[in-house]
C-alpha cells in the first residue's frame, strides 16, 4: 500500500493535478472564470452610437451581464470599466436610436399633413 496521499490512477479516469480537488471535469469548467469582454461591449457600443442603435441594444444587454456575472465572481473584473463604459454608450446609442425613429416618424406625418409630399407629385397627390 502507498502511504503518501496520492490518488493511484484508476482505469478511465484522471489523476488530479496539483492544486485540483475535484475529479470531475464538468465541476472543474463550472468553477473557472471566464474572460471579460469589456473591449468587444465598448466596441459595440459606440458603434450603436455612430451606425445603428440595434448594436447599442446588444452592447447594454452584453454589458449588463457581464457585470452582474463579475459580481458574482464567474467573470473577471479586469475589463469591468471597459463593460461599463461599452453598456453606457449602448444605452446612449439605444436611446438616440429611438429619438432618431420618433422624429424621423414626426417629419414624415407633418410633411403628410402639410401636402409637402404632394406638391412634390409624388403618389400622396
């Protein structure tokens, strides 16, 4: 018998490494942090500033999980300010995005209203 507290290698399964206290390999993935992606949440964010506000609605959602997963210690918090910077422009990109449709809406009924469009000739004549 062995006297040390190695484990002895049993057929079909792994020995543990060092520092490991499980031997089971879907316990050890649950555990592991995953990396931030604060660049990839600021990158879409002020892309939903200047292009289209729908990657501002990706970045708030991405940014806001992430975080709450930083909070929760299964993210690393290096790139929290770079996360919380990308979920802030993707929240003003969003909310410019919205603005933009609502006045975009309002041109187009009070150019329908006045008969701009139809002085034009076009088919609203």
């Amino acid at each position: 018998m062995q006297e040390d507290n190695q484990a002895i290698p049993q057929e079909g399964r792994p020995t543990p490494e060092a520092g490991r206290t499980t031997m089971d390999p879907e316990r050890e993935q649950s555990t592991e942090m995953k990396p931030g992606r604060g660049g990839l949440v600021l990158a879409l964010g002020i892309l939903g500033i200047v292009l289209c506000f729908i990657l501002g609605i990706i970045a708030w959602v991405m940014g806001a999980g992430d975080l709450r997963e930083m909070r929760e210690g299964k993210r690393h918090r290096a790139d929290e300010q770079l996360t919380k910077a990308g979920m802030i422009c993707g929240i003003v990109g969003t909310a410019l995005g919205i603005l933009g449709f609502i006045w975009m809406l309002f041109v187009l009924f009070a150019a329908l209203s006045t008969g701009v469009l139809g002085a034009l000739g076009g088919p609203y004549s």
